[in-house]
C-alpha cells in the first residue's frame, strides 16, 4: 500500500510537470514581395506544417500549446491572400491556417520561442504618376521620418501597401511610403 501511494505521489509531480506551452501573439508584417507571420509562444513551440489543395493552405499545428480565447479568424481581403485562421484543434494542439488563392512559395522558420511563416509573392505590376509634390515616409504613418520627395510626373513602382499607404519603388531604387491619395494608378 505504501508503494503504491508513493507510485501516485511520483506520478502527480510528473504531470505537474509537463505543462502545456501557452500560444501568445500572431503578428503579420509585410515587405517587398514577402508577407511575414510570426506566430509567439510562451516557450520554445513544437510544430508539425503540412500544405493543402483545394482550397491551397499552409497549415501549422503547434504541438502541446493551448490558445485563449480558443479561435481567431483574420480575414486579408487581397490577392493572393484569403484568410488566416487559429484556432485550439484539439486539447494539446493549436492550428495555424493560411488560406491562399493559389500556390506560393513559402517557408516555416523558427527563431527562440516563435515560428515564421514567410510567403514570397510578386506585387510589382503597376506604374503609377505623383498628381502633386508629395513626401516619402520611412514608415507608413504621416508623424513618420521623410526621406524624400517626389514631384509632379515621377514614375514609380507600387511594390506593396498597407492600410492608406503604398510601399514604393522610386527611380533611384530607394523605396519608402506614399499616401494612396497622393497618387494617380495609370493603366498601361
């Protein structure tokens, strides 16, 4: 009996022990032609990615993680993206989906407690005209740094955007931020 009570009392600690790792953050960044996800844990995740068709997804399950609230749907309204979904899979397991209009190339990386989801996309197919002389922002914010100005008739490159704002490609090959209502899109 006594060897069986200290059998249990050795069996609690060892489940005290194994604690479910705590998923945190999803942040989405964009650069060039690369949108970023990064998925934050509490600690170092354990994940399993796997790549589905129709429709195409990327999908990450976080091994041992629990998530509260237990499901976050992020719809991005532009092509080639659709929608990102997490949700609590099941008791251990927290899914990732990236839902995509069609296939891309893509990578899964994991830094210290996060996993990357990196997706390389082209967005460079339009060329567009300054209606005025407008500043370029280091960030897409107007309280941002200036790093320079265009004038009236300068041809750019649209390379991505961001809420009100569009990354550009500029003559010199600098790239900063434009405000969209500082620019006339031209169809070619």
């Amino acid at each position: 009996m006594k060897r069986y009570f200290i059998l249990l009392f050795v069996f609690f600690i060892f489940l005290s022990n194994l604690k479910a790792n705590k998923f945190q953050t999803i942040d989405i960044n964009e650069y060039k032609n690369l949108y970023q996800i990064t998925l934050s844990l509490e600690e170092k995740p354990i994940y399993v990615e796997n790549v589905y068709r129709n429709p195409y997804r990327i999908v990450v399950d976080l091994k041992n993680t629990i998530m509260v609230p237990s499901k976050k749907n992020i719809n991005i309204d532009r092509e080639p993206f659709k929608e990102i979904r997490i949700a609590q899979h099941d008791k251990n397991t927290v899914r990732f989906v990236l839902e995509l209009t069609k296939k891309l190339t893509h990578t899964i990386s994991q830094k210290d407690n996060q996993v990357i989801v990196s997706i390389k996309y082209l967005n460079e197919n339009k060329i567009n005209t300054i209606k005025k002389k407008v500043p370029v922002k280091l960030a897409p914010r107007a309280s941002s740094i200036t790093i320079s100005e265009v004038s009236l008739g300068a041809k750019i490159k649209i390379i991505n955007e961001k809420n009100n704002w569009y990354l550009v490609l500029l003559n010199d090959e600098q790239t900063g931020w434009i405000k969209k209502s500082s620019l006339k899109i031209l169809n070619e």
